[in-house]
C-alpha cells in the first residue's frame, strides 16, 4: 500500500529525513513512532504530497506521489498534526467540502459525510461551527475528513495528541476498528499507543529508520534474552551458583523492598546458548543451592526502555538500523 | 482544474459567513453612496448650463479616483485571506494533499472574490435605476462602465490573490496587494505629469482612470480589456507557481 524508497528530505544544511525506505502491505495498521523532532511529520508528509521529497520516491497504492500525484492522493486520507480546519464553517458544511474535493460524485456525497459523521462519533455536533468545538471534537473532525472519501490507506499524524485519557482511549478503539477495513500508518511518540493499536511499529530517530518490527520483535531486540527468578534465600549468594553454570552471561540480584529474605534475580543468557535449556538448569542450580523459587517469567522488556536504547543515538551505528 | 468548483463554493461560503464580506460591503456601499449623493448634487446646480456628460458619465468617468480610491480600499481587504490564511492556520496541508491541482485552487478562490466584488457593485445599479426618473439613459454606456469596473476588478483581484500566496500574514498580504494596486494606479497619474512622449503614451495606455473615463463614454478598446486580463491571467499563473512551489519549501 506504501512503498517508500529511499527518500530523502533536506532544508539546505539541515538533512530533515535520511533514506529512510519501508512497506507497509494492505491491512496493517503500522506505528510510526520517534522522538518530537525525528522527522516524523516530515516522513509523513511526504507520503501524503504535502511534501516533495528531496530524493527517493514514494509510491501509494501502486502511483508514485511525485508523477502521479492526483492518483495517489485520491486514494489516501491524511490527517495532519493538530487537525488544521476552518473555523467558521459548520462540521457538516467541511465535511461535505471534503468530499466534493476528494471526488465523491454528487450523488453519494450526502450519505458519505453521514456515514463518516458516524464514524468519528461527530454526529452530534454536525451543525455546530468547527470554531466552537473542543479540541477533542476537533481532532474527531479531522479524522471523519479523512474517511469522508472511504480511501484505503489512512495516514494520521499523532491523531491522540492533545486529548484527554478517555478520548484517547475512544480514539484508538475507533483506529482498530478501522484497521478491519482499511491500511493504517498512525504516527504517535506515546508508546502505549502502539502496543494498544498497531501491529507492526517503524522507529524513527535523527531522520533515520532505526528500527521495524513487530511490538514482540522490537521488544526481543535488546531484552528477549533475559530471565527474573524471584526466590527466597540469600540473593548473593544464588545469583553466584547461577553465574558458575554455562550459558550464562551475567546475573543481577536485587534486594524486594519488604522482604528481607526473598531476592529478585535477573538472568542473561549467552547469545549462542540455548535459552530453554540453560533455564531449566539454572533453576536446578537454584533449588541445589537452597534456594526456594518462586517465580519465574521472562523479562519483558518495557517498550520504552527499547525506544530508548534505539533512539537515544542520534548517529545509530550501521548494525542498528 | 480539479477541485475548483469545491474550492469556489468553500470560499464563497467561507466569505459570507464571516462579518468580512458584509463589512466591506458595507462600507464600499457607503463610500460608493456618498460619492454618487456629491456627484449629482454637484449637476443639479449646473442645472441650467449645457453639460455633455450626466452624473452618472461623471460618477464612472472623469469622476472615477474617487470611485477607484475605494477600490485600493476594498479589493487588497478582500483577497488578503485567500492564501495567507489557509497557510496560517494550516489547512493549506489538507487542502494540497486532497486530489486538487494548484490551478484547480487558484481558480476556486479567485472566482469566488471576483463574484464577490461582482456582488458588491450589483447594489449601485439602483442609482441608474433612481436617476432615470430624471432624464434619459444610455444604457450602453451603463454597460460598458460596469465592464470597464469588472475589468480593473480582475486585474486588482489577481495581484491581490498573488499577494496572498506570498505571505503567512493577512496584514503584509493587504499591504503586498495595496502597494501593487496602488503602483498600477498611480502608472496612469503618469500621463498628467510627464511631457509628451514615450513615457507619457506608455502611462496613458496603463492607466486605469483613463479606461473607466473611455469606457464611461461607452468605448470599449479591446487593448483595455487585453490589458486588464493580461495582469489578471499573469498574476493568476504565477500564484500557481508559488502554490506548487511550496511542496519544495
């Protein structure tokens, strides 16, 4: 649905957006995520044409942005950062604009601004002036504006920013339900927002694409190898029968506030040692050395402790990308 | 051209909505009024003299500063917001990634203040209706003094439209459009002040005040509307480009 190849976007000296080149496939709803100021609005409106890009090229839905501009436009609905509307028209007024403007033929475009009216749940105020609604109907207004013409590719610009925690909660489910029916790239820097709605995220930071994945793989990067054993007994002590074992790298005890005698161990398993085995042995280890194991569980990395391993280079090394 | 009927009704909509259009028509019908009011009061005491030209030659005719100071006025208010404050407030970005050519949009919006200017003098046709309770009228010359305004209208909307495209603020867009206008009409002053000469024939055939004084006696040279459409269509294609331009800011 989107092809991005290699584009390139520089304000003379300053280089905005660095070859950076992805696919997004019909069907997915896909996270852009970064850092303010990683050059993710500028991506995105490159994909959209508001843009031209510097180099490389950008194709939507099989026409290519540059040349065949009007055609990818036409089937593509974007939402730009902070939802920019004129405030003096009524909301069904703009939406009926809208779709007069993305070609919905005459006949249909009655039923096409109620059914997006319906959609964004802005049906209520549909003949309310833009000027006089909250920043949250607002933000609802943009997105039935980019459904008014049903395009298959949905592209939003951090379409939770600014509203409040139900609102974003309602925003996300109605992004989900979208992503039934049509292909979603959403930008965010809020990483729950990922985890809650996307499949698959894309990680920008300093311009370039530093990471792409699923929310499991990005998650794995860093992290998938590590274990927490919570047991009872002398953390020290435990963590030094584990270090002894083969395939382990590296054992960290730390004390549970409350609980003078139960330690909680993480431990990092060798790259080339087989995870599953070097678990069961360690935990033997544990039991042979008094230890009384309570828990067991993989150590999730939070998604933010990987958002920040990835972005906080601003010059990722060539491996990281 | 894609888009320009969406876009037409947009701005007219957006123009009649707000206080801005009905303020200016306001105040142009006021100032249009008064000047009319002094024009014939001014012929009733020449009641009984021999006068070749009426009011209403006079009030589109050698009359016509006042009428074209109210222009300056009027037409740089009305276009100052096309471009500068779609590019203010953002929904430029909405409006370019819509299937929409720039000529499409151009078009749109300069359609619609040009009806609007349209609709603005459409009033001052009563005054002929009023003063031919009075004597005769010559509706040709009526005609070819309303032409002669659209004409200058097109080619005043059209720098001012320019003017738009090449600033975020209003403020410097009215100013922009004021200068431009007023450096056109200040051209034709030209012909009162220099020497006979090259100059003088080059400001005569720019100015403005001498096409409403010709087409006020019912002339219409083709070179005066060629001249008018030539700046409106220049100015028009250029703001296009600027359009288009800003995809490679």
């Amino acid at each position: 649905m989107i092809e991005a190849r290699h584009v390139t976007k520089d304000y003379g000296s300053v280089v905005a957006v660095r070859d950076v080149s992805f696919d997004v496939a019909k069907g997915e709803i896909v996270g852009f995520l970064g850092p303010n100021g990683a050059g993710k609005t500028t991506t995105l409106r490159m994909l959209a044409g508001f843009l031209g890009a510097t180099s490389g090229s950008v194709k939507i839905h099989g026409h290519d942005i540059a040349t065949e501009s009007l055609e990818a436009r036409a089937k593509l609905g974007y939402m730009p950062e902070a939802a920019p509307l004129y405030p003096e028209l009524r909301v069904r007024e703009y939406l009926a604009f809208r779709a007069a403007l993305k070609r919905v033929p005459g006949r249909e475009r009655k039923a096409a601004v109620a059914r997006s009216l319906e959609l964004a749940a802005v049906k209520d105020v549909a003949e309310t002036p833009i000027g006089q609604l909250s920043k949250g109907y607002r933000q609802r207004v943009a997105l039935a504006d980019a459904l008014v013409s049903n395009p298959p590719l949905l592209i939003l610009d951090e379409p939770t920013a600014g509203l409040d925690p139900n609102q974003i909660v309602e925003v996300r489910k109605l992004v989900r339900e979208l992503g039934q029916s049509h292909t979603i790239l959403l930008s965010t820097h809020i990483l729950p927002e990922v985890e809650a709605v996307c499949q698959r995220a894309l990680v920008i930071a300093g311009g370039r694409l530093v990471a792409e994945g699923t929310i499991a793989e990005l998650q794995a990067r860093k992290h998938g190898r590590e274990t927490r054993v919570t047991v009872r007994g002398d953390g020290e002590k435990l963590a030094n029968a584990l270090r002894e074992l083969a395939g382990v790298k590296a054992v960290r005890a730390t004390e549970v506030a409350g609980a003078p005698d139960i330690a909680e161990l993480v431990l990092e398993v060798l790259p080339d040692a087989d995870a599953e085995v070097t678990l069961e042995r360690a935990v033997a280890a544990l039991v042979a050395a008094g230890g009384g194991v309570r828990q067991v569980s993989p150590a999730r990395a939070s998604l933010e402790a990987v958002f920040a391993e990835l972005t906080q280079a601003e010059e990722p090394k060539a491996g990281d990308a | 051209m894609s888009g320009f009927l969406a876009v037409y009704r947009r701005e007219m909509l957006s123009l009649w909505v707000t206080p801005l259009a009905w303020v200016l028509l306001v105040v142009f019908l006021l100032l249009q009024g008064t000047i009319f009011y002094s024009i014939v009061v001014h012929f009733t005491s020449l009641a009984d003299l021999a006068v070749e030209t009426g009011p209403i030659e006079a009030y589109f005719g050698q009359e016509s500063v006042f009428l074209l100071m109210t222009l300056l006025l009027v037409c740089p208010a009305l276009t100052m917001r096309t471009f500068a404050e779609e590019r203010r407030s953002g929904t430029i970005e909405t409006l370019l990634t819509a299937p929409v050519t720039p000529v499409g949009i151009v078009l749109g919006k300069y359609l619609a203040v040009l009806t609007t200017y349209a609709a603005m003098w459409a009033p001052t046709v009563l005054y002929v209706v009023v003063l031919r309770k009075t004597g005769s009228i010559d509706w040709h010359t009526v005609g070819s003094s309303y032409l002669g305004l659209f004409g200058v209208g097109a080619a005043y909307l059209a720098l001012g439209t320019l003017m738009s495209s090449l600033s975020k603020s209003q403020l410097i867009a009215l100013l922009l459009a004021i200068f431009a206008e007023f450096g056109l009409f200040v051209l034709g002053v030209g012909e009162y002040v220099f020497e006979p000469g090259l100059v003088r024939d080059v400001c005569a055939h720019l100015s403005i005040g001498s096409q409403m004084e010709e087409m006020s006696r019912g002339i219409v040279d083709l070179r005066r509307i060629v001249f008018d459409g030539s700046i409106a269509v220049t100015s028009l294609f250029v703001t296009s480009r600027v359009v288009d331009s800003w995809r490679w800011g």
